[in-house]
C-alpha cells in the first residue's frame, strides 16, 4: 500500500503540496537552474485560494521525468510525489478532468520499466481510489495486467484474477470488451507456460460466443481461440473431462472443417478403451503430427479414464481384471492404479494381499442423462437415511432439538 501525504486544500509554506512542489525544484535544479526557477514561479502563481488543481497536476507532469528518472533509492520520495498526484485526482472539479488526468497519469506510470514494482503498487492505488461504478477503472485494470506481463511482475497480479468475475460486474464491460480481458489474459498466462490457467480463461472467452451468429464463429481470432482449447483439452496432462469443451458452439463450429480431430476428441471424451484410440494412430498419424497431438500422453491419459469407468460404480476391483480391460500386463497395471489415484481420477486404495483395488469414487468422464438419474437415486437414499435418523432420535431421546438439526439436514439435501 502506498504512503499517502496528508494533502491541505489551503495554500501554505508547510503544506504538502508546498513539499513536494520544493522536491521538484531541487530535482530540477540539478539540471538546469533555470528551468527550476520557471517551474517554481509558475507553481507560485498558480497555487492561490480555489486554485485548479488540473492546472497544477498539468505542471507536476510537465516535469514528471525528472523524478521517474531518480534512482531506485529514492523509491520512497517518488512515492510519496505519485501518492500526492493521485490524491489531487479526487479535487479536480468534473469528472471530465478527473477521467483525462487520470488517463495521463496512468500513461506516466506505465511509459517506462524502472521501479517496476513501484510503479505497479501505484497503478494499483490508482485504481482503488475511484469506487466500483466509475468508467475510469476499467482502463487502469488493463494497464496494471499489461505492465505487469511487460514487467515479469505477473505472479503479483495471479491473486487478484480470482475477483476478476466480481470485478467484471462493476465495469460493466460490452461483449467486445469481456472477450478481449478474457483472450488478453489468456495469452499472457500461456506466455507464462501457465497453460492450464491459461486454458480455463480460453473457455471463458470462448463461451461469450454462446448463442452468436456464425458470423461471429467464423472470425480468425475465435477460430484460432477453439483450435487451440481442443489442443489444450488433450494436450494437458491434468484435464480428464472434455465434455465442457465440445459443448462450446464455437468448438461445434470448428469442428465440422476438423472431422478427424474431432473423432479424436470424441475418442477421448466417451468411454472409448485404449486399443481403440491405438487403432486410430495407426490409421491417422498424420493427424497427430499436424495439430501436434502427443500420442503418448494422450494414450496414458486415455488408460486412466478407463480405469475410472471400468471402476465406476464399484466398490473393489481385481488388478488382473483392471488388466485385461486396460490390456496391459498383469506386472504392470499396479503403476497404472497408483497414477489413477494420484492424479485424483480414482479415490481408493490398492490391497497387496488380495490384489483388489478399494474404491471410493472415481472421476465421470461423461456427465449425462445416465449420471444425472444415478446421481438423483444417491441422493434420494441420503434423504431417506436421514429421514430415518430423524425418526429413531425423536423416539430415544425425545428431544425436538436433534430432530429440528435432522430436519434442517433433510431441507438442505432437498
């Protein structure tokens, strides 16, 4: 957080705009005399009883380089002559000035790339110094992630992406405007090589084009954007579902010039066993070199999801029949089981002794009608239990208040 300077509205020799205004002229005198004396009476003539603080931020950033130029250990005055400026933001009289000056001070701030992290913490107080609704934060926001991508300071912003969907309300932002916040980051993430976080702000952009013209689809750009998350959606090693990608109408469009790519993904995204995605490298291989599939990473993801559907509503498995789905060897399927649960596709627990798989729960590689009805008989048996609960607590201790929590349980499951 940056040091504000107490700022009096009332001129003065030991006011705070009287400081920094002599920080300035000693800045200045140090190369040229002259130009220090013209600053320092133009400043003098200017700051009177209901001055135009536009007039007076106009001539701070008439000369602001020759403090932007002071060397790193002098962070702490520059900071407070920047604090200062921006405080003066909140006087100008109309919010006309306000949004231009602000603009101009925002520019300065990310014109050049010494005191990097200076400069960012103060384009970070800018923006917090106007509320929610105002139409200049906005433009700030996309300075800060900007400069901080230039900057190698991005690792500072990552926190604050996780507000960006509460944030966006308060901007208000146009489709064309959300769409390129979302390809923005995108592109700086996967610059970053942060390419799963990379991935998620793709699909959000993506999804903007729900229910577009195809007009809309067939631009360059949101073509490129569906490519690329369909390579993504095989490519990295921790995405397992699909089913949300090839929702995605802009996917749907793409698709229909990419027949064969999207029989891939079809492979990956339905229960399709390994041999058959085997096969289909054997026949297509050209495929996989031309949108640069890698076909081993994909088979080892594939062998995974088809350990979690052949354990999918099962609560212990043989290792050799987990082998003969998998068509592995028997001496291999062990390491096969133990990355399955690792990588959180199954939640269970390998018995030596009887060589069985203990499991919990496993990862639904499709979410359909199936699910949806097993997903409504889970639950349906959990209310029923509790109802039961309910029913022997009233009877043993005949307390209405474990009841009351029983049924409190009963409305939350509903």
């Amino acid at each position: 957080m940056s040091q504000y300077i107490h700022l009096s509205t009332e001129p003065g020799n030991a006011d705070s705009l009287q400081q920094v205004k002599a920080y300035f002229v000693g800045a200045i005198k140090d190369k040229d005399k002259k130009e220090a004396e013209e600053f320092d009476t133009e400043f003098q003539d200017n700051y009177v009883d209901g001055c135009d603080f536009h007039v007076i931020l106009n001539l701070f950033f008439k000369h602001i380089k020759v403090i932007t130029d002071l060397p790193h250990e002098k962070n702490r005055e520059i900071e407070g002559c920047f604090s200062l400026m921006i405080s003066l933001l909140q006087f100008l009289d109309s919010e006309e000035k306000a949004a231009q000056m602000t603009e101009e001070l925002s520019k300065i701030l990310v014109s050049e790339k010494n005191h990097p992290n200076l400069r960012l913490k103060l384009l970070m107080c800018l923006y917090n110094l106007f509320p929610p609704h105002i139409p200049v934060r906005y433009p700030i926001f996309e300075k800060i992630i900007k400069f901080a991508f230039d900057t190698g300071l991005y690792d500072q912003l990552i926190p604050y992406l996780n507000q960006l969907e509460d944030w966006k309300l308060d901007w208000n932002l146009t489709a064309e405007q959300e769409m390129s916040l979302y390809y923005t980051i995108q592109n700086q993430l996967r610059d970053l090589n942060r390419r799963e976080q990379a991935y998620d702000y793709l699909q959000r952009y993506l999804g903007i084009f729900e229910g577009a013209p195809e007009t809309y689809l067939e631009d360059k750009t949101t073509e490129e954007g569906a490519m690329q998350v369909m390579k993504d959606a095989l490519a990295l090693p921790k995405v397992f579902e699909v089913d949300s990608v090839l929702s995605l109408a802009a996917v749907r469009h793409l698709g229909r010039k990419h027949p064969k790519f999207m029989e891939l993904m079809d492979i990956f995204c339905r229960a399709a066993k390994p041999g058959e995605l085997i096969k289909f490298h054997k026949a297509n291989q050209k495929v996989f070199s031309e949108y640069k599939i890698d076909f081993e990473l994909l088979l080892e993801k594939l062998r995974l999801l088809s350990l979690a559907s052949f354990a999918e509503q099962k609560q212990e498995i043989a290792l050799a029949d987990a082998a003969k789905e998998l068509g592995e060897p028997v001496e291999e399927i062990e390491k096969w089981v133990v990355k399955a649960i690792a990588e959180g596709v199954v939640e269970g627990r390998i018995d030596q002794l009887i060589k069985t798989v203990k499991i919990k729960s496993t990862l639904h590689r499709t979410f359909g009608q199936k699910e949806w009805a097993h997903l409504e008989t889970q639950i349906n048996k959990w209310i029923e239990n509790i109802q039961v609960l309910r029913t022997l607590v009233a009877k043993r201790s005949g307390s209405s208040e474990l009841g009351d929590i029983a049924a409190s349980c009963v409305e939350l499951a509903h």
